[in-house]
C-alpha cells in the first residue's frame, strides 16, 4: 500500500473547481507511479515538478513577482531515509527548483543553498534554465502592479481589493510500498516582496519534513507564522512524543499555531501507516489525497 | 532568579583556557544585567555581541572566510515571548548581525531576510556598518588560504593539517527574572564556502529556539546535521511533551542527533524553570555559564 497527498495552497480560493481538477490529475499520475514501485521521493518531486510547470499555481512558471517584478523560487525536499533534505531559496531562471532542492540533496554536502550561489551550483549539475520570460505571466504582472500601487508587500496571490486571498505555495508528501516518506514544498513566495524575504517553505522542519518513523509534512499559509512555530516538525513530533495519527498531528498543530501566534496555515501530513491528515486555519485549501488507496474527498 | 550560558563553539579546542576566560568575561557582565532586572533578550543580544565584536570567535569581527575571501555573516534571535524571531544569512559588512536579527524581529513583518536585501533592511534601520577590512584577521586569511590550496570547502576554524578541528559558531541563552526566556545564535559559517551555503545558525528550530512554556536553546557544529535533525525543536519538544529537564533533553536531543546523522554539534539549554543543559558530540565545547545563582563548572 501507499499513499499521497498534493496540495495548491490555502487561502480564500475562487477557481477552486479549475484548480482541483488539475490537482486530480497531477494526483492520478503520481498515484500510478507509486503502485508501479516507484519511490515516495521520486513521487513528491514529480507532483511539484508538475505543479510548478502550470502556471495556475505559484511555483515554477507563473509565480509571484517581487518588488523587481522579478520571479524568485524557494523550494525544499525531504527524504524520511536518514533524514536526508536539500533545500534552495532566491534562485531565479531555474525551471524547476524542486529538482535542484533534490540536487543538493544528493550532490552537494550541504543541505541549502541560496542565490547566486545556488544557481551557479544549479548550472554545474545541469539543472534546466529559462529565461524570465517563461516565469511570467499576465495575470502576475497585473496583480504586482496592483500590488505596488497599494503599497502592499504581504498579500499573495490575491486579486485586487482583497489582502488576504490565497497563499500560494504547492507541495506533495508520500510514503511508498517500501514504506518511505518523502515531503516537497515550493513556491514563488509572496507578492512585491522585498529585503530578501525567505518564507517557510525551503525551512526543514517548518515549511516541509519527512522521517520514516513519523510522518512527511508539507505546510502552506503566512510563512512568518510557519517559522515561528517549526510547523512541519511540531507536527512530526507529535506523531513521535505522543502517537498521534496524521489527521490527530494536523488538527493538533494547527490548533498550537492559531493559539501560540494567531497563524494562517494549512498541512498535509501521511504518517508511517499510510493515513492521512489535513488541516488548516484559513477558509479553503486545494488538496488531494489517495490514502491507502483510497482517494480523499475534498 | 536568573540563569544564562553563553558558548563560543565546539570541536577540539587548542586553546580552551584563553576562550574560557574571555566567556567568563562576558557571562559576569550578562549575568550582572539579569541580576539588575533586563530582559532575557537584551542579555543574550548583549552577549553575542560581544562575542561577534571579538576576534577569537567565528562571529561577526574575525569570521572565517568564505570562498571569494569575504566574510558572509549569519545570525538569529528568539524570544520566548509568543514566540517572536529575527534571523539573517549572506550578510556582508554589519557590525553585528545579532542586532540585525533583532532588528528583523521587532521592526519587519518578516522572519528572515538574507544577502543584500537584509543588507538593505539594515541601512533604512541605521544598523552599524563596517568596511571588509574590519571583519578579515590576518588569521583568517592564512586560514582561508590554507584550505583553498587543499580544496577544502567544509573544514571550519581548523588549523593547517587538521579538517575538523573547531565548529566556531557563538550563542546565548538565558532567562529572566520575569520568567522570560531568548537564544540567540551568531556565526561566519565554514572556511572557504561557496554556492551560497547557508547552515543551522540563522535557522529557527535549528540553530536557535525559545518558548517560555518550554525552553531556550542554542546550537552549534556541522550545520547540515542540525539542519536535518531540527535540533533546538527537538529539544524544545522533548521538555514539551517528555517533561525533560534542560540537561535531560540537551543529552537526549544530542543521542538523536547522533543516531541519526551520526551528527556532531554541542548545544546549550535553559529551561523555564532555569535549570542548565549542556551537551555535545564533539570531542569539547567552550562555554560557561551561571544557573540560578549558581557557576557551572567547565
């Protein structure tokens, strides 16, 4: 048996139809690969890769632009074998970050890289490379023009007049017929955003974790709230200290981040057994899930 | 009642009683400030500053340097107060980047910002700024060049011949008498890095952690380890739900850390009760510190 779960952020979703119709099929892929044997690392990394390449979402191609107008990429990837993870922030021009968060994972001795640094460390592994353009739409340039005449910095995602709509951030965790966890998160982070911000996604331990002999977790929402909270390790910990299941983790940890720092945020969490959890503090969440072979309702 | 333990790092330690004495130091003047009624974070700001100001520590003035010949500063600050947190990475030329880390704390909407956008950030704060000539010791060149000539990238604080000889990296933790705890962490990184390589330091849940429900924690060692094992949640967590002491979850959390990642780091541990922690894997640690009225021996 196996198990997987994608999501597409949090927030107040308008296109929620459209945009569970693409997770389905993203989920019916990854779920195929998993019964044909394939690992739950290779599966996360698949769905995100997936995921970024749709312009729908914010990861890869059709991210947020920063104050720049620029897109920056964060992502992060965990493997619940030996606790291994690789993580990238900041990077511009990489086609998929989430192949170069597992690229450092298994290349490099270090776990994360950001910037310059990882993009020429990208170049020399041959990760793929696009120009801008590729990286932008429409849609985006309209939002962040929005954006910068309100002089708004933290909205993301959002259509105008609405500050708080969705956080777009995209992820996947699974655990594989050999009972492997892997987690994946990556994002465009926030909209018009400045000094360098880093968010939770590329943070092992808040944005994204997996240890099989707990559980993999991959958290969207308000990244400061994330951080502060080590959201995907508290999760974790709780399935380790108290035997908790993945729906009991998730519950519990969004619970501990609305009441520690009032938080907006949601999680996806498989545990060792298969089961799965979400939860989340804001009004809607795009998520799909096969659970033991059978498929979540959402 | 008070207590605060401030490091300078860990590994093989040639010249343990020249650090020891200059620790002492900075542990009286601290401890001192917690006896006059100052808060848990300005004491361990207060600290780490003195430290980064310090030539003998790989903080702030007399860091390691990286690949180019430059120092790239990271740091971060926690208060266990709703679990408030300022983290900064890739910074060149601030005097101290623990007071940037604050300053991220208190004055953003932000978490972390790193390289020339929290460079940014600290210029529009008035944050004190240094030329390159202030931060590079002919110590650290003659080191930087040695590893350069070998094509060492990892090695940290070593002398020649020796590629694992002292983990700089300095920290604080304290708790005051109000019941407040703060850790705070401050470092070069490793000799001759490159690629943009951040490690556990600035990371919250890392290389730092505080929560007046449970405890403050400060790390140091191979970064990548306590990337992957998010040590000070760890240890956070195993007073939260195991109802450990400070010292029962330092050991503990360094046997996890150890089993594991086979991981070399050294941690230092207040709990809310003020009791002390110290834990390592690494053949030694430098630090004192004072709890509950009471010097610790080391």
């Amino acid at each position: 048996m196996s198990s997987l779960i994608i999501h597409g952020g949090v927030g107040t979703i308008s296109n929620k139809k459209e945009l569970l119709e693409k997770i389905h099929v993203i989920l019916k892929e990854g779920s195929e690969m998993l019964s044909s044997g394939a690992s739950a690392v290779d599966v996360v990394e698949y769905c995100v890769i997936r995921l970024e390449d749709d312009e729908f979402f914010n990861a890869g191609k059709g991210s947020v632009l920063n104050e720049g107008g620029s897109v920056e990429l964060d992502a992060a990837i965990m493997s619940g074998d030996f606790l291994m993870a690789g993580a990238t922030a900041g990077v511009r021009g990489i086609k998929n970050p989430i192949s170069l968060a597992r690229t450092i994972m298994e290349k490099s001795e270090h776990v994360f890289l950001v910037g310059a640094g990882a993009e020429d460390f990208a170049g020399s592994h041959g990760l793929k490379k696009m120009p801008d353009s590729y990286f932008v739409t429409s849609k985006r340039v309209e939002q962040w023009e929005a954006a910068k005449s309100a002089g708004v910095t933290t909205l993301d995602h959002a259509e105008k007049g609405d500050s708080e709509k969705k956080y777009g951030t995209v992820g996947a965790v699974a655990l594989d017929d050999k009972g492997k966890l892997a987690a994946a998160t990556s994002t465009g982070g926030i909209v018009n955003k400045k000094f360098g911000r880093v968010g939770d996604s590329p943070i092992i331990g808040a944005g994204v974790y997996a240890d099989n002999n707990t559980c993999a977790v991959s958290a969207t929402g308000i990244g400061e709230h994330i951080l502060r909270t080590v959201l995907a390790k508290d999760i974790a910990d709780r399935v380790r200290f108290e035997g908790m299941t993945a729906q009991e983790a998730a519950q519990k940890g969004i619970d501990y981040l609305v009441e520690q720092v009032d938080g907006k945020a949601g999680v996806i969490v498989i545990d060792k057994n298969g089961k799965c959890g979400v939860s989340f503090s804001t009004p809607d969440m795009v998520y799909g899930g096969v659970c033991n072979g059978i498929t979540m309702e959402t």
